[in-house]
C-alpha cells in the first residue's frame, strides 16, 4: 500500500468547500446507496456507467501491481467526487474499495456531465482536480517499479532530462536518494 503521507484528509480550503457545496447540490437528488467496509463499488475495466459523490466514509482507487501487490492511488472522503477522472473514460483504471462503511449519491454518468456542462465552476474544478490525481497516479506507478533503474527510464520517457542542477528533483520524484540516483546514471554513461 501507498505511505500515509501521500493520502492526507482533505485540507479545509475555501475551494473544497465550494466544491463540496457544487457537488451536495448537483447530487441532492440522487440516490444513496450504502457500502460496507471492504465493498467493491466497481472494478478495473468495468464500464464507467455512474458518478459517485461520497455522502459519508472513504473509498479508495486501488490498483494490483503485476507482483500481486497493490498501489492505492487516492482515496475519495466525504464531500467529495469519486473517481472524477473516470467520467471522461470508458472503463476504470483501477478498483473503487471502501475504507470504512460508506454511503454513496449516485448519479448516471451522462446526467452528471450535463450538470457539470451547466457549471463552470465545477467543471473548473473538475478538470484540475482530475490533472491533479493523473499526476499523482503517474508518480505512483513510477514509484511502484522495483529498479531505480526502471523508476529513472519512465521518468525519462515522460518528462526528458532535467535542465542543469535538476537531478536532485529527479531523485525525489522517483524515490530514490540522489546518490543511489547518481551511482544509476554513472552506470548508464559508462
């Protein structure tokens, strides 16, 4: 499982607030299904068909690595969307998993894309928030390899060299320390 850390509670900021207000809204009508802890609420590669709004407990989007492992890559809470991202995709790229007894608003997909059309704000919102956990899952992913050396190529694939001096953020994006780092591209030049 992923550190502790890289899944904090949602902060108290006025944006969470208003959005958490946006969604309350755009699902007041909706209904409510309850989940008990451990439920699956869908699997990778099931078809998006729904949107969530978490009215109460957590779900996390977990994926099982190749090793039979698993990466949890964020964690819905109350007040929130879940698995946002996936209103624009077909299928899900992870498994939805409640981390405590939960209770869902659950709207059909197309239904909750027309809302968002009708809100600027929330689709502001929306698409940040969905960059933001791409973003996450990316260095997840990068992170969950077993090699520095495989860590070092998918960071090189996606973003190139660093300019001069960025080794060092290198290092940390992937999870290694700079000299582990270092010792890897001494090996690659030589």
């Amino acid at each position: 499982m992923v550190a502790a850390w890289l899944l904090p509670e949602p902060a108290n900021s006025n944006m969470i607030t208003i959005m958490s207000d946006i969604w309350s809204e755009i699902f007041s009508k909706a209904p409510v299904r309850s989940f008990d802890r451990g439920a699956s609420v869908f699997r990778r590669a099931d078809p998006v068909r729904n949107a969530y709004f978490v009215r109460d407990g957590a779900v996390d989007l977990v994926r099982t690595q190749a090793d039979g492992g698993t990466l949890t890559l964020h964690r819905a809470w109350q007040g929130t969307l879940l698995a946002e991202a996936s209103l624009f995709a077909d299928r899900y790229h992870c498994d939805g998993i409640t981390d405590a007894p939960t209770q869902l608003a659950i709207l059909p997909r197309a239904q909750a894309l027309r809302a968002l059309e009708d809100n600027a704000t929330a689709m502001v919102a929306l698409s940040q928030s969905a960059r933001e956990v791409q973003a996450l899952r990316t260095r997840l992913e990068v992170r969950a390899l077993k090699t520095i050396r495989a860590r070092l190529e998918a960071y090189l694939d996606l973003y190139g060299e660093p300019d001069r001096g960025g080794w060092v953020r290198v290092a940390d994006w992937i999870g290694v320390t700079p000299a582990a780092l270092y010792r890897e591209l001494a090996k690659r030049r030589g």
